[in-house]
C-alpha cells in the first residue's frame, strides 16, 4: 500500500508548526513528541501505520476553525480523526501532515425532547447520545458495534451502519443538520434541528456524511432521536446449509417482513463460539440466521410467528425465540463475541466488508471458499445478512513473511467478487487506504473524476486527509482546463500511488 | 406559466442522446431547462432558456427484485406506473411521493420518478419512513459536459466514494440531467387505519402529536386540517401489521378517548383521505393564491401561526408532519409585500418557507426557496460548477442571481 510521498519541507518545519498550533489550543493539546504520538500510528486496520507530524486536540470549534485555517496556509495537511476505530485506514496518519484528534470535543449540547433532536459535538462516543436521552424513552438509532468508542463525528464521516440499520437505516438517514468547517478555516452550517431543514439547497450534508474526513471537518451535529421499540425478541434458526440459510434471508423480506437486525454465522464462527459461552451448537447446524424483530407486544408476537413459518420452509432444523430480555441477550451474545472469539483461533485477521445484493449470498459465498483453497488462508463468515453485508474475516498470521499480502490479495477477490455480483466495495467501513486502489474496479474513470470534481469544490489545494478513497490525487486546476471525452482515459499518465 | 418562452424541446429515448445534445449545448454554452414531464412546472425559479430538454422519454424499468426490495427504472418512468408495478408485490415508495398536479393544473399521471427525486418532495409518511433522500441508492445521469456517470448503487448500505445520489436529489435539475435512478422499496403495510378527532388550538395538538410520538406506535400522518365541512381536526394515521394497528389503535384509543368526537377510517377510506392530503387538497388553493411551505420546528410553529394568520400572510393552512411543516395560501393581492414579510417572519422564527406555486415574477424576484448564508451558497456553487462548468443545466432554478 503506498502513500502520496511525505514533504520533506513540511517536516523540517515541525518545531515552527507545532508552537503556531500550541498559540491556538494552549501548549498542553499539541502531541510532538514520540511516545505520546506512538498510539495515533494507525486506526483500526494495524497492519497500516504511519507517524503524525503533529497531533492536535481542539477544544472548541473556534479552535477547529483556527488550526485548519493556520495549516491552510502553511500547506499542511490535516487528517481528521475520533477514536480511531475505523477499518478501512480513514484516519492514518500522514508523515507530513496535521492529525486533528476531535475527542475533546465530547459534549451532548442540547437536547430537545418534543422535537426528538439532540445537538452533540463530534468527538461525542455514539452510546453517550442514547445514555443522555434514555430516560427520556428515546434512542440514537445507529449502533456500530463499535458503538462504544467510535465517534458520532466517526460515524458521519463513515455513514456507519450496525446491527439494527436494516430496519432503522444508516448515519445519514438519521443525521438532520451539521456544522462543519472547510480546509480554509470557514464554517458552514448545513440543515438544523428539524425535518427539512436542508431542504431548498443542494444537500451538502448528505455529501459530507461517509465523505471519510475529506471534504471538511464536521464539529457539530443535529441527530433524529427515537422512541425505544417497546419489546424486541430474537430467533436463532439454524441451518444444514449455507445456501439454505441465505435463501431464508430473501424469503422472510419477500414476505414483507422487515426484521430489526438479520445476522449470519458460519460453522466455523459458531465452534469459535461456543468455546467462549460453553454451549455447543447442533451438529447438523452449518449456518446460523439471527433474527430480530421489535416493535410492540402484539406486533413482535405476530411477526415472530411468520418468520418462524419462514424459516420452517426453507429447511430451518432448530428455532430458539427468546421469551424474556435475558434469553435474547444470551442468544445475542454468540453475535457479539464472533470476532473476538475468532481472534483466539488465529495470531492475525483481516476482515472487509463489501455489500451484494441479498440474493446474490450463495453464490459470493461459495467463490469465497474457492479462494480460500487458491490461497491457502483459512476464512470464517459473521456478516449483516439482511443489508447483504459481508464481512468475511481471512485468518493469517503477520509474523509469516508473505501471510500478510495474501490475506490482502484474498480480501481484494472478495472485494471484486462483490462488485462484479453487482455490490460495492464498501457497506459500512469505507474506502480509506484499504480499498482505495479496488476503486476503479468499481467506477469508471468519469465516475471517479465527476467525485473528485466535488472534492474540488470543497477542498481545492487537497490538503484534508490526501491519500484516501482515490486512487490519484485530486488535480483540481486540471480539472478545470482540460475535458476529453466519453472513454478517452483522462490523465493516463498520472502515477497512481 | 414559467420558463420564459421556451420554444424547442427535446425528447431523447436514451441516455446517450441526452449526453449528445448535452455536449453539444456545452460546447455553445446554450441554458437548457430540464425537465420530466414537466407537471410540476412553476416549482422552483423561472428558467431563463429558450430550449427544454424533456427526460420523460427514459420511462423504462430496467429490473426490480422485489425479495431485495430494489427497483430500478429510467426517470421517466411515472410515480403511477412505479407504483402500480409495486403494489403487485405488496410494495411501495416509502416517501409517498407528492405530484402536486392539482397545484399546477398539469396531468399528475404523467409525473415522473425523475421530477419527484429531483425536487425531493416528502409525503406526510416522511415522520416514519424518512425522506426521498433515504431511499435514493444509486443515479446514472449525464453532468453539465455531457459526460455520464454513474454513482451509488443498488445495495441498501453504501459507502463506497462520495454520496453523489443524495446530493442530486433534490437538486432540481441543477448538477445533471438525471437518466437512471435505483430505489429503495419497501413491503407497504398490511393494515392502515385513521383516527379523525377534533382539533383543539394548535399547542394542544402539537403536544398531542409529540405524546403520540413519544411511543413506537407505527404512526405514518400526524395532520390538522380543515375538512370539506369546514371542520377543524387532528389526521392520526397508524400502520403496520393486521395485529400491530390494532394494538396500537387500542393504546391511542387510550391517550386520544378524553377529547371525544373520535371516528375511525378504515383501510380503503383511509388510503383515499391521504392521497388527498399529500397533494394538499385540503389547503383548497384558489387559482390567484400563493402556495406556501414552512419547514420548522414543530413547538414553535403555532406561534408562528398565529403571527402570520395575524399579518394576513397566512389565508388558509394546514399543518403536516406532526407539526413540522405548515401548508398556507396566500392571498394574490399584494404577492411581493406579502412574500417578503412572510420570509422575514419565517427567517425569525427560524424557518425555511418555500415557495411552492407563485407569478413567475414573484419567484424570480424572491426565488422560490428561502436563501441560504452566504458560505453555504457559496459552496453550493462551487458544486454546482464541479458538475457543470458552463451553468447551462437549469440555471437559476435554486438560486436567485445577485
Ligand atoms: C470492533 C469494531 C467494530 C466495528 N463495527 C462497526 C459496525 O458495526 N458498523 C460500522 O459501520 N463500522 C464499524 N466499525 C468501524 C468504525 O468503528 C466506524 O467506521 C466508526 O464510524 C469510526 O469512528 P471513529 O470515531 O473511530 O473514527 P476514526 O476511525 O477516528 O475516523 C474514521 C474516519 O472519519 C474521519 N473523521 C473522524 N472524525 C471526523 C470529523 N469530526 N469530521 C470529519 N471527518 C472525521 C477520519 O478522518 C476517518 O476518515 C467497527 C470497528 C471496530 C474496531
Ligand atoms: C373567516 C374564517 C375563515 C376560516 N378559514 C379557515 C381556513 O381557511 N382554514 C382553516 O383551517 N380554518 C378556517 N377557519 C376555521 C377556524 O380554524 C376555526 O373556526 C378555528 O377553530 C377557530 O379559529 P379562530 O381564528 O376563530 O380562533 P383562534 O382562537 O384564533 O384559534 C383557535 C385555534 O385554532 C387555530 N386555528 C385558527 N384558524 C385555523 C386554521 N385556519 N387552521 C387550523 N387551525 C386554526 C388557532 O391557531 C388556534 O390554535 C376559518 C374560520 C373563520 C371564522
């Protein structure tokens, strides 16, 4: 994986910087040296890792607006980052350029209970939200598994999903207003706190969120609040084939049911699993479905009932329904140690997450266990069934010398695989770095210039997180002059890094 | 009755020959007016250009599966079509697409999907199931110099490079001429009722509808009106599964019964009585009335009501969105004085107040949608630019020029 080439200019004037940055946060908030700045290196793709020229912790957004403004001028860059978790190398740092760490911007601003809006800063962790407002009866609706660390500003930049967006959508469809400010220090507010309030203007907002920091760095945002569904159950249904598991998720949407949450398991997640919550799973079981389904009482009874009749027809061997809150925590518990309980069969994994149409399952699967024979990687399957999510977790290990590329190698195929079913590259984790140089495999070069077009228009001297989501960099003076047409490579020439 | 004089139009059959005409308009620098069919001409700002281009020609559907929920269909494909197509799965546009033919006294049934995506227009569902925006997967469409592009997808989770399909919905034609849209379906409820009661003043109601809200009672159209009787009263839709409404019909049974007067429409009636409300039958717009569109926070709407009611910018109303968004008349007598006290009074307040139907002049003067800061309009420029360098693609259409 290769980087825009660090600017040895830039970094020779590192003292200089990092005392105009310590004027604008107070000397405590700018990180130069080594062991305070070891812990930034990389997000959560390890395999990824780079030293920040600075890192800089903002406490406010004048600051935010101060520091941007300071290194626009400088000409350094800025990689914007929350807590680091993302999976696709989004906040990887650059040599020469500026991390801006948002996690001292934490605060819940304002809650707004009859209008179901809460204002909150960026570096806010997603749970606080619904901590702040549960006893209200409402709820942030998108839940990363990361929900715990990850930031809400993480999750705009990322659209993240979670367990529960099948039914409930994703970050954007719960985001109502932002503000944001662009490379040049200037701030835009965009939408507010109400339904429509973007509405009338081109949807800036809508482009900003899953822009993975390179357009402007958000520093407040304006979130839909919900009412906690008043009862949820889950049924575990378990499967003597993986086609007939995946065949079960078409069914039981094409019957009008729209679950909460409809997550996979393969044979070899469940034996990892089962280690850990001492209970073993049915011999015959090779796939197991989780199906959540919440509303009210009466509702979930009901609904309970038909996906149970679903399941029964497309070959379901056992069906668990949890009666009380206790049991469904159980049965979810299997789902939330799947990738720890794999990191203990295996020193490395690597796990991607590219997203196919729902009947398209089977066979992406089945490629998927070809690969694993073409490059000798062992692989296990726990993924987002009802978005078509995939997030197939390729078992290496880092100290063997060439593990590491055939893991990547291997994540590519599948990568590919996806977008040729008709899928994309991504459904959740981003580009990033990781899947940067797949995009053309999905995008033509028009599509991908129309893109970098609006990278322009907000980021003109390409100073906000370089290196990330293109295969080139952006060459926006270019833009402007040159045109050829339909077909015609445009900057053939242009070295791809 | 908009876009002055237009005197050519073209009708292309494919995306390719949008791409043609749209090269060759660039390469003169020529404006053209985008359009679907054109029923909803009058939305937005005039368009100073003498020739149209015409998508509703690219009416085919280019597959739909409805096991994942996902159709995808040329932007000349009508709502009434796409809807029908759908209702044969037990499907259907989330986002209840409003034509607002009545509005502009144009053929709703020859409204496009391309039109409603384009100007985003929410029907009353959009306090449950979300916006045009949320369902909007993917866009083929042909930018400002004649490329054609591709964006998104047909996957209901995406984040593989900029969200260009959010940023062309609702963008009226302005960043390209759309060709090829893929949406997000969704399973149409099995059982729908409506409540009817009496309203009370306008506080009450909207307290009611945020107690109403405040639990997970499936309910798709929060609306005070006045009927045809020239009744004042509360819309309470609530939908789901046969089993979910009727429990949830038993809890607002409950929270509603104290005020009294309540009367139950059943399915077919109840299906009939939306349709009328989301293409804001009830506002009962005489020819020579403004039409309006307030977006605001749904507590401070009755004041702003009554300010409005009081300055005489407010004829008739209804309110939509459990409170959110207000639909007035306006009368035609003073249309410029009106329009911009009732902007001024929306700008205080902290509203967005649209125009939905006015005199050209009125809308090229004050611009149709309420203006933005400085840097946001700014920006947007520069997105548009970023899609179309020569502004030949509805020029003017969202933006009033200094
Ligand atoms: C165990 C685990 C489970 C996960 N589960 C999920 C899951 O279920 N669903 C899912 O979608 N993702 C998941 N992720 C991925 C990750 O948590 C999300 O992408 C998350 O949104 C990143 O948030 P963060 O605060 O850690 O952001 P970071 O990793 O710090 O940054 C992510 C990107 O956002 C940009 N950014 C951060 N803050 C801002 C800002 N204020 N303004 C502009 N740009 C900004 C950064 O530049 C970077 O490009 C998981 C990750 C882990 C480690
Ligand atoms: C001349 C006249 C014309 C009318 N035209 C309309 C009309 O075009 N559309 C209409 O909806 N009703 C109309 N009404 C009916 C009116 O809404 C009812 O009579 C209302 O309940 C009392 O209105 P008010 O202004 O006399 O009382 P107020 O004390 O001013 O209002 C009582 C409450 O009803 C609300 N309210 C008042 N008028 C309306 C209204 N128009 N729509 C919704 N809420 C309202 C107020 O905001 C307040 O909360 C009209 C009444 C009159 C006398």
């Amino acid at each position: 994986m290769q980087m825009p080439e660090p600017s040895q200019a830039i970094i020779s004037q590192r003292d200089a910087l990092a005392q105009g940055l310590r004027q604008i946060v107070g000397k405590d908030w700018v990180i130069s040296d080594d062991a305070q700045r070891r812990p930034y290196q990389c997000d959560g793709i390890t395999a990824y890792m780079a030293m920040p020229l600075l890192v800089v912790l903002p406490g406010c957004a004048d600051e935010v607006q101060a520091v941007l403004r300071f290194c626009n001028e400088k000409g350094v860059k800025i990689v914007p980052r929350g807590s680091g978790t993302s999976l696709s190398g989004g906040a990887l740092p650059l040599e020469d350029g500026v991390l801006l760490v948002t996690s001292r911007l934490c605060n819940v601003l304002a809650v707004d209970e009859h209008n179901r809006v809460a204002r909150v800063q960026p570096g806010v962790p997603n749970i606080k939200i619904t901590e702040a407002v549960s006893h209200l009866g409402l709820c942030y609706m998108p839940d990363p598994s990361s929900q715990l660390i990850s930031t809400i500003g993480g999750n705009v930049a990322e659209n993240a999903g979670g367990v529960h967006c099948l039914k409930y959508g994703v970050t954007a469809n719960h985001i109502l207003g932002m503000q944001a400010v662009l490379m040049t220090g200037e701030m835009v507010e965009l939408g507010g706190a109400y339904l429509g309030a973007a509405e009338g203007e081109l949807d800036l907002m809508g482009v900003l969120t899953g822009s993975e920091g390179l357009l402007a760095v958000v520093t407040e945002i304006a979130v839909r609040l919900e009412p906690v569904p008043e009862v949820a159950r889950v049924i575990s249904m378990s499967f003597p084939s993986v086609e007939e598991a995946c065949a079960c998720v078409g069914a039981i949407i094409g019957v009008g049911v729209i679950p909460a949450g409809l997550e996979f398991m393969d044979r070899k997640v469940l034996d990892a699993v089962s280690v850990l919550i001492k209970e073993k799973f049915d011999d015959r079981t090779a796939a197991l479905l989780l199906c959540e389904l919440d509303g009210t009482a009466v509702e979930v009874d009901a609904l309970v009932g038909v996906v149970s009749d679903v399941a029964r027809a497309q070959g379901a061997i056992e069906l668990k329904v949890s009666t009380t809150e206790e049991e469904r925590q159980r049965i979810w518990s299997s789902r939330k140690l799947a990738f720890s309980a794999i990191g203990k069969l295996c020193p490395d994994y690597y796990c991607t997450d590219g997203t196919i149409p729902r009947n398209k399952l089977p066979e992406v699967l089945n490629k998927m266990a070809d690969m694993s024979k073409k490059y000798g990687l062992d692989y296990a399957n726990c993924f987002h069934a009802g978005d078509g999510n995939l997030h197939p977790i390729i078992m290496y290990d880092a100290a063997k010398p060439g593990d590491l590329e055939k893991a990547e190698e291997f994540g590519a195929d599948v990568l590919i695989a996806c977008v040729d079913a008709g899928g994309v590259l991504s459904g959740e984790h981003g580009i990033g770095v990781e899947k940067r140089d797949l995009m053309t495999h999905q995008f033509t070069e028009i599509d991908l210039q129309q893109q970098q077009m609006v990278k322009c228009a907000f980021d003109p001297k390409d100073l906000l997180n370089p290196g990330k989501m293109f295969p080139t960099l952006c060459r926006c003076a270019e833009f402007g002059r040159m045109h050829v047409h339909n077909g015609n490579l445009r900057f053939a020439d242009i070295p791809r890094f | 009755m908009t876009d002055t004089q237009t005197i050519a139009s073209m009708r292309p059959a494919t995306t390719q020959d949008v791409a043609d005409i749209l090269m060759d308009a660039a390469s003169k620098g020529e404006p053209l007016v985008v359009r679907g069919n054109g029923t909803r001409v009058g939305l937005g700002n005039p368009v100073a250009a003498t020739r149209v281009l015409e998508l509703g020609g690219l009416d085919q559907i280019d597959f739909y599966d409805p096991d994942d929920l996902v159709i995808r269909a040329g932007v000349g494909a009508t709502l009434d079509n796409l809807e029908q197509v759908l209702a044969e799965k037990g499907q259907y546009l989330p986002f209840e697409p409003p034509r607002y033919a009545g509005l502009y006294g144009t053929n709703g049934a020859r409204s496009t999907l391309g039109g409603a995506v384009s100007t985003a227009l929410s029907g009353p569902r959009r306090i449950l199931t979300g916006a045009v925006r949320d369902f909007v997967l993917g866009v083929e469409g042909v930018n400002g110099q004649g490329d054609v592009f591709k964006a998104g997808g047909r996957t209901m989770k995406n984040v593989t490079g900029y969200d260009i399909s959010k940023l062309v919905t609702g963008a009226n034609g302005t960043l390209a001429a759309l060709t090829m849209l893929t949406i997000k379906v969704l399973p149409a409820p099995r059982a729908e009722v409506t409540l009817v009661l009496p309203a009370a003043t306008l506080e009450e109601d909207v307290a009611l509808f945020a107690r109403m809200r405040a639990l997970p009672l499936g309910i798709g159209g929060l609306v005070r009106r006045v009927n045809a009787a020239g009744v004042c009263e509360v819309l309470v839709r609530v939908e789901g599964t046969v089993p979910g409404v009727a429990g949830n019909q038993q809890v607002l049974n409950g929270l509603l019964g104290a005020r009294g007067g309540m009367v139950v429409l059943e399915q077919a009636q109840s299906h009939a009585l939306w349709a009328g409300v989301r293409e804001l039958d009830c506002l009962n717009a005489k020819p020579d009335e403004l039409v309006w569109r307030v977006n605001l926070p749904a507590t401070t709407m009755p004041t702003f009501v009554e300010q409005a009611r009081k300055a005489g910018c407010i004829n008739r109303f209804f309110v939509d969105w459990a409170g959110g968004v207000v639909f007035s008349t306006m009368r035609g007598v003073q249309p410029e004085v009106d329009t911009l006290r009732y902007r001024k009074m929306a700008e205080k307040a902290g509203a967005r107040a649209t125009i939905l139907r006015a005199p050209d002049a009125v809308r090229a003067q004050f611009g149709a949608f309420p203006p933005v800061s400085a840097g946001v309009a700014a920006l947007a420029a520069r997105t548009r630019t970023a899609f179309d360098p020569a502004g030949i693609l509805n020029p003017g259409r969202m933006t009033v020029q200094a």
